[in-house]
C-alpha cells in the first residue's frame, strides 16, 4: 500500500460530526498527513469546523480524486455504505470509526475493498487490548463495555436537555442513553472476534464493583462454554473497556506478585477510549503494516435487531432508527431471528401493521425503501442461511 501513496498521506474525511472535525484538526497539525477533502452533506458554512471551510465538498468524487485513504465516521449506514463502495470503485482503503455501518454492511463492504475500523471507541480499543491480552498467554472469556447508565425509554424533553448541555447532537445522546449505541458496538466486537451473546439484549451486568462486576460476567461466560460480548452497568466504575480472562495455573502465584489477584479470573481493561485521537495511529499500521484492526468478519452471527419503545400504529413513518424516540436497538443472533430488521436500516420505513412495545420489528411488518445497504445485508443474511442449513455455525 506505501507504494501507491504520496510522501504525505492525502486523508480524506466524510463526515462532519465530532469526530470529523476532531480529527480534521489533528491531521491539519501533523507533518506526515494533510487533509485532501472533507465531504459533508450540511450546507453552507460550518462555523465549528476548526479548518478552512476551502477543505468542504459535497462531492464524493472530489474527495475521492484527491485522496490516499479515506476516514468514514457519519453516523448514518446507509450513506456510508454508499460512500464506502464508491470508495473502492477508486481502490481507496477505507478506516472507519462507524461501528453502525460495520455491523450493518462491514462484511459485504469488506469482500469488495480494504477496510478497518479504528482503535478510539469501544470496539476498536477491545481489538487492540485483545492483541496485548493474547500475546500474554491470557484466555479471554468476556470482552466487556461499560455503561455508566441506561434507559431504554428516555423522554424526548430529557434528550433535548441533555443535547444541549453536552453539545451532541439528539439521536446521538438518545443512542448512547437507550443503549442502541452499546448493543451495535458489542454486536460489532462479537462478529469481528468471533465471540458469542448469552441472550437477546446481553446480559448488561449490574454492580457497583467494577471486578466483581466483571468476574460475574466471567462465570456466566463459563457456565455457557463461551466466550461473550456484553457489558456491564455501574455509575462507578471508570470508562472505557474490558477483558475479563484466565490464565494456566503453574503461573497464579507470578500474577499475584503482579498485583493481578489470586485468579481464577483475571481483569484487564483499558480505561479510556480516545475516539479521533486515536485514529491517525490506525491509518499509519494499515499503510505500513496493512494492519486490519477490526471488521465485522466474512459472515456474522450478530445483528442489532429494531424493539419498540412504545405500542406504534399501522401506517406511521419510522424517519430513524438509530437514536430516534419511537424504537432502539438489541443485540441479536441473527440465526435465532433471521426475518428481523437491523436498526441501521429503520430509516423513512413505514408500519404495515400495529406493533406492540417491546416487540422485534420484521420485513414483514414494514415497507423499506430501496438502498445499496439493504441490498449488502439481503446477501449477507444469504449468506449466513447457507451456512444455517449446511450445519456450519456461523461465527466469524
């Protein structure tokens, strides 16, 4: 990859959000990167940009005709599914930190082109402290998220508020607050590692001892002869992710001199995830060392299905999915629920019949507007039936 690139790598960004603009200013600070472009679909100026308002386009080819590598972070996988592909319709590698679109389309999109997803949020910072974990001789049995908390049913005035005294934007704080946001992220580390889900919706431990918390998802994780995704839920424990794991006895007694307990269970986590300050790191270990950090794997067991929120009407228009007020996201094992819709897919759908609060949402129950991404995960499930009915279990 070197060989195709400039002495400066040309980054070209899409996407305008906080971790655009983030890192559009780090890499306009940096002397081994420039920005080439940064596509927005807003018009006008962008007063926060924090760079020349010369660097906006809306033009993907301009972007594109401009740029060694591409960063993707909007939020939206329908356009960024779109805006991937065409990305390699130019032969541009693509780094994302968009675990949206990865769960949703990452494993048709990684069968058309190079793509990884970045270390800085959860799914990226797992990737890399599995790495470190696996290079210990550590036997990891839960790769764990951590939620400080959850209401999967949060008032629209409540999100207002807290949009405005975060500076987030409202799907984005109602993602984070309904958990959509932790199920797509755990959804996403499970199909990339090949891990397993104790049940719809993971298990989200409660405790208020950040070990404890962790050693019981541990157990679980033993009773079920598994190695899982899930989290846990505790207002004191720090930020970021987790592993919780074992080691070969003839080494406790090393590992307690090392002030990491008596074992069985052994908790490594990494307590911050940096999000775009991390990303130029990944972009220089797939140009130097063509390092696939994380995707969503050749063909995943792991979906985000749709749960309503409330009882909703026949008739009515789901505008968005992720973050939106009228449903949220749960992990699931697409096997269980093959007929399910992602949540990254609930965009401009309509109700064809009444759906109760709590209840999955099917393709049955909707009219889907046509979109690359619904048709990337029509041949992914394809996919994922094939192996079903051959007998194979369908990991990653």
């Amino acid at each position: 990859m070197k060989n195709r690139i400039s002495k400066k790598l040309r980054i070209g960004i899409v996407g305008t959000g906080g971790i655009g603009r983030g890192l559009a200013k780090l890499i306009a600070r940096r002397e081994d990167m420039v920005i080439s472009k940064i596509l927005t679909r807003r018009a006008g100026e962008i007063s926060d940009l924090g760079v020349s308002q010369n660097f906006l386009t809306s033009s993907p080819e301009k972007l594109f005709d401009c740029s060694d590598l591409v960063v993707v972070s909007t939020g939206d996988p329908i356009y960024s599914t779109e805006i991937i592909d065409k990305a390699f319709v130019y032969g541009l590698p693509v780094v994302t930190m968009d675990a949206d679109t990865q769960v949703l389309t990452g494993s048709w999109l990684s069968k058309r082109g190079v793509i990884t997803e970045a270390n800085g949020d959860q799914p990226g910072c797992l990737a890399a402290l599995n790495k470190e974990v696996i290079q210990m001789g550590f036997k990891p049995l839960v790769y764990g998220n951590i939620k400080g908390f959850l209401n999967k049913n949060p008032s629209l005035e409540d999100m207002l508020f807290w949009a405005q005294k975060q500076g987030y934007s409202l799907s984005s704080v109602t993602s984070f607050t309904d958990g959509t946001k932790l199920q797509i992220e755990q959804a996403f580390i499970a199909n990339g590692l090949g891990l397993d889900i104790v049940k719809p919706g993971l298990v989200g431990y409660e405790t208020s001892d950040f070990e404890a918390g962790a050693f019981a998802l541990g157990e679980i994780a033993q009773k079920e002869n598994a190695v899982i995704s899930d989290y846990i839920i505790s207002k004191e424990s720090p930020p970021g992710v987790f592993i919780t794991a074992t080691h070969q006895e003839d080494l406790a007694e090393e590992l307690t001199t090392y002030k990491m307990g008596k074992g069985p269970f052994y908790l490594l986590y990494k307590p911050m995830h940096l999000c775009f300050f991390e990303i130029p790191n990944s972009i220089l270990n797939l140009v130097n060392h063509n390092e696939i950090l994380l995707d969503n794997g050749d063909v995943p067991s792991v979906s985000v299905g749709t749960i309503a929120k409330k009882k909703l009407t026949s008739g009515s228009v789901i505008d968005k999915g992720i973050g939106g007020m009228e449903v949220r996201g749960e992990a699931i094992k697409i096997a269980d629920f093959p007929n399910h819709v992602p949540i990254g897919l609930m965009s401009k759908v309509q109700l064809k019949r009444n759906i109760e609060e709590g209840e999955i949402i099917t393709f049955d129950d909707i009219d889907i507007p046509d979109s690359l991404a619904l048709k990337a995960w029509r041949s992914t499930l394809s996919e994922v039936v094939t192996k079903n009915r051959l007998g194979i279990k369908v990991s990653c």
